[in-house]
C-alpha cells in the first residue's frame, strides 16, 4: 500500500472527528464523562493506528506492532490516573508506529515527535476555544495529517560513480550489463 497523502489524512480527522462528537453525544446520557472520553481517547488512537498500519508501505511487523499497541492501551486504561496522562500516552503511541513505520532517521523522528506535540497542543487550545470533542479531535487529527510532509529520512542520497543515485536505477543497469555479456559471449 502506498503512503497515505495530506488529502487521505484530512478525510481521517474528519470521519474521526464526527465518530467522536457522535460517540460522545450518544454516550453521554448513559455513562460519566471521564469514563466515555477515555474510551473515545482510546478508540479514536486505535482507529488512526489501524489507519497507519493499513497505509504503511512496511509489510513486516504490523501484527507485532497492533499487539504491542494493544497491550499498550490495555495497560493505560488500567493504570493512567486521568485522562492527560493516557492522552499523552495515545499521542506518544502514535508518534512510535509512525516513527517504526514512516521514518528512518533520528531527525524526522524528532520532527514527526515536534508535530504530535503541535497536534495534542492544538486539539488542548481548540477545546478550551470551543468547548466541542468535535473541534478538539479535528485539529488534533488535521495537524497530524501533516505527517506526511515529514521526508523518511533526511540522509541526502549520494550519487554512485556512475551518478545514479536510485538503488533500483544500479541494479536494472548491472542486470542488463549482466545480460549483454551473456549474449556477446557465443
């Protein structure tokens, strides 16, 4: 699968967005506040890790990477002692599967790590502006879907002799070298 755009990542925030305002509106009556925001917290990380995880271009280690996301949240929901603690664990989780799946270098985790902070201090500021779930999980998740602008690495690429710089660019050429000396050889 290719690595989701800008676009791919708007269109998330916003069914994530309204899954939340929905879940919260819905939930409300029934249950105490704390109680339905951890489990929206929880969900909507889920959900965006799932999102992450389906985008990503790595093939190995998605299974062992939901496992560990899972037991992960199993144990904030158990032992965080209020909701900033296992909001910041879910954005720390996030940062961590983009970070093994996205990026490769120290420095675009870092810049993936400065936008996560960007996002939650975003998502913080539109809640206390608005007072609405709805507005605080669409900034968190629109400044997120800035991900991807982040480079996965920013190792500039340094030409072979022959001034190829693409991997799959040298090897197609030595093939068909390869090839030519077999067919001149008869």
């Amino acid at each position: 699968m290719k690595r989701p755009g800008f676009f791919n990542g708007v269109l998330a925030a916003l069914i994530l967005a309204i899954i939340a305002g929905a879940a919260f509106a819905g939930l409300g009556a029934v249950f105490a506040t704390a109680s339905i925001l951890q489990l929206i917290v929880t969900s909507l990380a889920g959900a965006y890790v799932a999102y992450l995880l389906g985008r990503s271009p790595d093939r190995t280690g998605r299974v062992a990477t939901l496992v560990i996301w899972t037991l992960a949240a199993l144990a904030g929901w158990a032992l965080a002692p209020n909701l900033a603690v296992l909001l910041c664990l879910h954005v720390l989780m996030i940062w961590l599967v983009r970070v093994l799946h996205y990026h490769s270098g120290v420095l675009t985790a870092l810049a993936d790590l400065g936008l996560s902070c960007l996002a939650l201090a975003s998502a913080i500021w539109a809640a206390q502006q608005s007072g609405s779930l709805f507005m605080a999980v669409w900034c968190f998740f629109l400044v997120q879907a800035l991900f991807v602008a982040i480079p996965k690495s920013f190792a500039a690429e340094i030409p072979s002799a022959d001034g190829e710089t693409d991997d799959f660019q040298r090897a197609y050429r030595a093939a068909e070298s390869a090839v030519r000396r077999i067919a001149t050889q008869r």
